[in-house]
C-alpha cells in the first residue's frame, strides 16, 4: 500500500506539471485579421475608431469637455499644449480588436508631435510618429518607429484621416488608420 | 479499496506538493540587482503610484482588481481587450514634481509558462515629457515573485490583506538583460533606442480592492548624447 502511495506522489507531481505545460494559463481572444498583400510582399491593414463612441478618454487643459466625466486632469502649465486621447480601436469587421493612444504635441522645446500607440493584446504594439501637416483630404502620414511581438521586425508607414459625421453634430465621426507594413528581407541562400 | 484510496490520497500529497514548489522554489529569487544600476551611463529615473485611484484615469474590465476611475469611464469588457489593463498616470522626477504624462498598456501574457515561474505581462508605455519629447517602452513583465510574495498571501490571510516590503525588478525582456526597449519619438529622444527597467515597491495589498501601497518606477539608460535632466534624475 506504501508503494501505491509513493506512486500517487508521483502521478500527482506528474499530473500537475503535465496540466501546467498542455493548457496555457492565457488564451487571448483572436480575431481574423483583415489584411491585404501589397505588390512589395507588404501587407496593408485598416482599423478604425469611432468618435465619441469608442473615445475612453480626452485628456487637455484646453477643453472643458473632457472625457471620462470626473478626471482629474493636470492643469500645469507645462501640460497647456497637450492633447492626449485614448480609444478602442476597431477593424474593417467594426469589432474591437484592441486600444490605442493619440497625443499631439505643441512645445516650443521640443516641437510639434503628433503619434499613435495601436495595441493589439494578442498581436502586440505599434508605435507611429506622425507628421504634423496633413496632406489634401485631411490624411497624415506617419512612419513605424517601433513594434513589438508580431510588429517587432517590420517597417512602414500608417496614415490617418479624420471623416467627419456631418449629419450628426461636430465633433463627431470616424478616424481612419491604414498600416502599410514590410518585413525585413530575408537572406539570399 | 484501500489500494485505491492511497492512490487518490497520493495523487493529492503529490499535487500539493508540485504547487509547494512552484511557490517556494529558491531557484526563482527574482533578480536583486537591475543591470542599469552597474552602468556609467546617464539615466533618467520617472516615478508614479500603481493604485489605481491615483491615476488620472484606469480602466480594465470592471471584474479584475482595481475599480476603475474615474467610475464613468469606459470599460474594456470586449473579448479582444478584456485581459487588458490601461493606466494614465502622472509621473513625477526625484522633485516629487510631475514631469510627464504616461499611458500604459498591461494584457496578460500567453507566453506565461508558470512552470518556469513566469507569470508573463506584455506592456508598453506612451510618454510625453513637456520641452523634452515623446518616447514609448516595449517590454514583457515577469510578475511571478509579485503573486506568490504579495497577492496569494494577502489572498490566504485571514484579513485578506498584505503589508510589508515588497521591491522587486517586473522588467522581463525583450532585451537581453532582462531589459525592456526605449524607442524616442519626438524632441531630444527623436530617433534614440535605449535600455528600460521598470520596478514597482507594494507596501499594501487587498484582496478585495488591489494595490493599497505601490509605487512604479522606469529607469532609462540614456545614450551619452543625451544629458537627464538633473530634477528627473
């Protein structure tokens, strides 16, 4: 009976490690990703955010419409000149894929800044610097500067455009993301 | 029968015993010393609270830890972003003064392997620093020593709370040290890539509400173009 207890042990301590290494301890939740082959072997994907309805948070001195209700923004002056916003960030599907940040800048010290953070929690993140001048129909583009995870090794661009919902007040529409993002070539065998 | 029951009963003894080493394992003392402290290099040193009603805004999934706040904020109960945290904290220089605003991005992990006690965070931060610039910091967190010392005994206390002194490195990759990756987007930090450790100190700890005492810190290991500004440092 001794030696079927001493066997229970190890099945036991058997058992738990085996449990541990087959069912991940996280299982993020995916969605297909919507992305489409461009002729340079790179890949272009669109996400979208809709405002006010996915904006979770308007941060700047400047307004008094900050959003959530309640926030306790800074009121440095140092922080006169800083708009900070952040979103749920949706695909082409309008399904919630992730969250992303937008700050824009001024500062006399260290310029203009306009640049987004897309994290997608099952993918990885995005860093884009923008350029601050607009192009003809309203579109910025703005170049990777850095990615994580599955972005870790790309390169690219992302524009951004705001479409405004005329028929349904100021303030109000959509802002439009398409990444255009390449690989790093691979050696030559 | 009996040889039955001493089999069930050891299968028990022996997954107690698998989860008692899990938590005691010496093998996985986290790291006492961050490899940005042995450097030369100038170093910019941002501090910041990481309970939650201290942010100017932190939202999760009204189910985890940590109530949201302000309370209308919106809540990330989406599947795609619901073991996702963010944080938008006022970080402040060895002054006490704020010096920049950060957001943070927190999901949980699916590189966890809590056999190698790793109980993993991939996070980034989104920063501005008035007159400096703007940079962001890619890393993975190891918050494994941070469950067993603090949350699973506040957890199995009594009172359901944890004091005492907890500090420790969550800093976990992907740099080669163990460092998280600084990459400057705007001003001074335009361009620059550098090494980043994060490390949080927790005092108090509830089972019912989070962090009651934590504070956060980033350490950035700045090229030697770059000078840290002496209030940050």
């Amino acid at each position: 009976m001794f030696k079927t207890f001493i066997a229970g042990i190890l099945l036991g301590i058997a058992g738990v490690a085996a449990a541990l290494h087959t069912f991940p301890a996280v299982d993020q939740h995916r969605e297909t990703s919507i992305i489409s082959v461009k002729p340079n072997g790179g890949n272009s994907e669109k996400f979208h955010v809709s405002v006010p309805m996915d904006r979770i948070m308007l941060g700047a001195s400047a307004t008094e419409r900050s959003v959530p209700a309640g926030m306790d923004w800074p009121q440095d002056p140092a922080f006169a000149d800083l708009n900070v916003e952040l979103f749920k960030l949706r695909d082409a599907r309008d399904t919630v894929v992730g969250v992303a940040s937008r700050i824009a800048a001024r500062d006399a010290a260290a310029g203009s800044a306009i640049e987004w953070v897309l994290h997608l929690p099952a993918r990885g993140s995005v860093y884009v610097t923008v350029e601050p001048e607009s192009l003809e129909g309203g579109v910025r583009r703005g170049s990777l500067r850095h990615g994580t995870r599955e972005f870790g090794a790309l390169s690219g661009s992302m524009t951004e455009r705001w479409i405004s919902a005329a028929d349904t007040g100021e303030g109000q529409g959509r802002i439009e993301l398409e990444t255009a993002f390449l690989g790093a070539a691979e050696p030559d065998e | 029968m009996k040889y039955l029951l001493s089999l069930a009963v050891g299968i028990l003894v022996g997954a107690v015993m698998a989860f008692a080493f899990l938590l005691l394992n010496p093998l996985a003392e986290p790291r006492a010393l961050s490899p940005l402290e042995v450097g030369d290099q100038p170093q910019m040193m941002l501090n910041y609270s990481l309970v939650p009603a201290d942010a100017i805004v932190h939202t999760n999934n009204g189910e985890t830890r940590g109530d949201p706040t302000p309370g209308k904020v919106q809540q990330l109960w989406e599947p795609a972003i619901r073991n996702t945290a963010v944080t938008v904290a006022a970080m402040s220089g060895a002054t006490g003064e704020t010096r920049a605003i950060g957001i943070k991005f927190a999901s949980l992990s699916e590189s966890t392997r809590l056999l190698r006690n790793e109980a993993m965070i991939d996070s980034v931060w989104h920063i501005y620093m008035p007159e400096r610039g703007t940079f962001v910091v890619g890393q993975r967190e190891n918050r494994f020593d941070y469950l067993r010392t603090v949350v699973l005994p506040a957890m199995w206390s009594s009172g359901k709370r944890w004091r005492g002194l907890w500090r420790g490195n969550v800093s976990a990759g992907p740099g080669s040290l163990g460092t998280g990756r600084f990459a400057g987007g705007s001003g001074e930090f335009a361009g620059l890539d550098a090494d980043v450790i994060e490390s949080h100190t927790v005092r108090a700890w509830s089972a019912e509400s989070g962090p009651v005492a934590k504070e956060g810190m980033l350490l950035v290991e700045l090229p030697e173009t770059v000078e840290a500004a002496a209030d940050v440092l």
